[in-house]
C-alpha cells in the first residue's frame, strides 16, 4: 500500500513510518496541514493516517475540505482524546476509521489493510480476478448445454 502520514509529532511521525516500511509499504510523511493538501493533489494514496491536531489547522477540517473537493481516498484518523462525540464527529466527517493513541501498531495496520480491502473492492476491474476463469460443468447427462439462468460450472482463481 502506499501510505500518506500526516502527523506533527516527529517521534510518531518516524514511529509510523519505520513499522509500515518494515510491513512492506511505501510511506510519505507530512507534519501540516498545508502540506497534506499538497501531497493528497498531487499523488495518489491507497490510504491515508491523519492527526485531529496538526500545527496549522485541525484534522477533521482538513477531512471536510478534502471530502467536499471529492477525495475518495481512506482515512483512518488518529486522536490523543477519544471521547464517543469525537468519534461520531470524526466518522461523520468523512473519516473511515478511527485509532486513540496510545493504540496498538499491529491494531493499525489491521485497520489500514481493512480500508484499503473495502476500498479496493469497490473499484471496477479489480486485477486480481483477471486470472480467474470459469469452467463449464462437464457430463451433463443429457449432452445439451445448461439453458438455466444459474451459472453450470464454477469459477477458479
Ligand atoms: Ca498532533
């Protein structure tokens, strides 16, 4: 997956960073919001980790922005306070997913994968099934092929 991190915080920051290199993903970090913005216009993201506290604006205002302009992209927020309010504004706002730190890497990247499965299955043409094929039931009794509107045969990937 390809990860944007925008947190502000340099010790999460390389924390994030190191953990989902060492799981094989490609990782950008940001620390502003003006920053984030930048990086969300110009590259595409599988998913995207944002802090609710960022120097510069906060991170649920950056979300409505980018939700409003269109931006499909997955966002798990991250949050030091976790109040239920919180998280329903958060969810309402356009936010997929939502960790309090101090969370759990191996919760969190369990989450990400989550997001990035959902949003990958709602995408036209997922490649994985191009080698999928259909093969058509063999024997049937009467030599005719199936007429009926359920498929004869099974799928094998
Ligand atoms: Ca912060």
């Amino acid at each position: 997956m390809k990860v944007l991190v925008i947190e502000d915080e340099p010790r999460m920051s390389q924390l994030l960073r190191r953990g989902l290199t060492e799981e094989g993903h490609t990782v950008d970090t940001c620390d502003s919001a003006a920053r984030a913005t930048e990086s969300v216009r110009y590259a595409d993201y599988d998913v995207i980790i944002l802090d609710w506290g960022l120097p510069d604006a906060d991170g649920i205002t950056l979300l409505r922005t980018w939700r409003a302009e269109g931006l499909a992209t997955p966002v798990l927020m991250l949050t030091a306070r976790g109040s239920s309010g919180e998280k329903v504004l958060a969810l309402r706002t356009g936010a997929d997913d939502f960790l309090v730190k101090p969370f759990d890497f191996e919760e969190l990247i369990a989450r990400l994968e989550a997001l990035h499965r959902r949003a990958s299955a709602g995408r036209p043409a997922p490649r994985r099934w191009a080698t999928c094929s259909f093969s058509e039931r063999a024997g049937s009794s009467s030599g005719r092929p199936a007429r009926s509107s359920s498929p004869a045969g099974s799928f094998s990937c």
